[in-house]
C-alpha cells in the first residue's frame, strides 16, 4: 500500500497490542504519546488535540493527572488503557485486539475485558479479539474462529462452537480448557505440532488427530456449511464426536 493508503487505513482500523509497555515510546509522555497521533492525522488544533485526548482517557477511566506520566511510571492495567485510548482517537470502525489482557495479572484483566465490552457496544465496534484463553472468547465474542498452523479449521457463532463443534481440533481445545464434556478428545491433540514452514500434506491437523484416515493424509479438506453460520474443514466432521468418543473408551 502506498503511504497515503496507509494512512487512511488507520483511520479506518487500528490495533490494541498484547504488552503495552512495548507499544509506548518510553521517551515521550503519555500525552505526548496521544497528541502525537492526532497530529499526523492533521486532526484539530493543539488545544483541541489535548481535549480529545483528555476526553479519550476519559473514556477508558484514567484522568488528566497521566497526561505527563511516562509510561514506565504507569501500571500494566493503566497502560493498557492508555493503549486503549490511543486506539479509539481516530474513531476507528475497526479494533484488532492481539492477545490484550495476556500480559496482566487476572484481576485487571476482568476489569480491560469489561472497558472493551462497553467500547464495543456504545460505539459499534467491529472487533478482532486474538486470544488462546477460551474464557476470554466465551466473554467478548459473537463469532469464534479457531485456527490451526495458519488456516480457519471451525467457525461459527459463540454457543454453537461452544455446544456443537465437531472439528477434532476444537474438541481437543475446549476438553483441555474443560468447556466440554468429551474429555476423550484430549487424544486429539497429542504431540508437538508440525512446522508451520513446511506443513502436513492433506489435512493440517492429520498428523496429531486419532480419527485421521488415509483420505485426511492425502487430501486437503475445503471449508463446508454445516448449518447456518457453521463451517468447519474436516472430512470427518459428522462422526468426529462419536469417533472420539468411541478412541476414548478403547483406551480406558
């Protein structure tokens, strides 16, 4: 993209990082840090730039007094919403959100989880949430997708991946998490993953997955509707809880 396209572009998307302390320039202040972003944009006078700025910290609960705060004077959980506040400046339509509570300690991260649900709902936010902790996606998430070695393996909305996934590997994921009940299909992910460089011929995941066949080792499934809003990409996909299932009681 050329710079100009860029540009617009973060008007349009911006991102929330999983470890804020490396997101912030050490150098500059927190107000500086914030200012600094409507500038580039050409957004408002100076005045009018620390006024939205005073307003974006606001917003996410932090007052005028961190506005001359340098960022190694600051809290995970506080710098995060400073994060969170540079983020929304532009008015974005769009929040990618890396891994954002991974980094802090479990009593701050109910408390970012519950400032990005409310962001999201008063200002209509589309929102990417990348995370690997299940409860986090429970949470905060309308549509699940979960991916393996690079590629979407199941998606669907929140309760029907969380009550009706048939992909091997999401089964393996929410047994080991126990948000399910097929504890067997912990079998399914058993060793180390493969080389996201040079990955399995066939199904992606065949090489871990007790169900796979011939069939799993030679052909690439393609992503299928399974009902509305469900798709997974799995050969076996109709009998991967009955075939887990029946591994699991072979093995006991």
């Amino acid at each position: 993209m050329r710079r100009a396209e860029r540009k617009l572009l973060t008007r349009t998307a911006q991102l929330v990082f999983q470890d804020p302390h490396a997101a912030m320039d050490p150098r500059m202040t927190i107000g500086e840090s914030l200012t600094a972003v409507l500038a580039q944009h050409g957004i408002g006078t100076k005045h009018q730039r620390v006024q939205a700025v005073s307003e974006a910290l606001a917003e996410v609960g932090l007052d005028d007094g961190y506005l001359n705060r340098y960022p190694r004077e600051c809290s995970g959980g506080q710098l995060q919403r400073v994060v969170i506040a540079r983020a929304l400046l532009l008015r974005p339509k769009l929040l990618i959100c890396d891994e954002p509570t991974s980094a802090l300690d479990a009593s701050v991260q109910a408390r970012i989880l519950n400032l990005l649900h409310r962001l999201h709902r008063e200002h209509q936010l589309t929102m990417v949430m990348i995370s690997h902790d299940l409860r986090v996606v429970r949470f905060i998430g309308n549509r699940v997708a979960v991916m393996y070695l690079g590629q979407i393996v199941e998606v669907a909305g929140r309760e029907d991946l969380f009550r009706k996934s048939c992909h091997p590997y999401t089964l393996a994921l929410l047994a080991s998490a126990g948000e399910s009940t097929l504890v067997e299909a912990t079998a399914a992910a058993m060793g180390e993953p493969p080389s996201s460089v040079h990955v399995p011929a066939g199904c992606r995941f065949h090489p871990r997955c007790p169900i796979a066949t011939d069939r799993c080792r030679s052909q690439a499934p393609e992503p299928r509707e399974i009902g509305p809003g469900h798709q997974v990409r799995c050969h076996r996909w109709n009998e991967a809880r009955s075939a887990l299932a029946a591994e699991g009681a072979g093995t006991r």
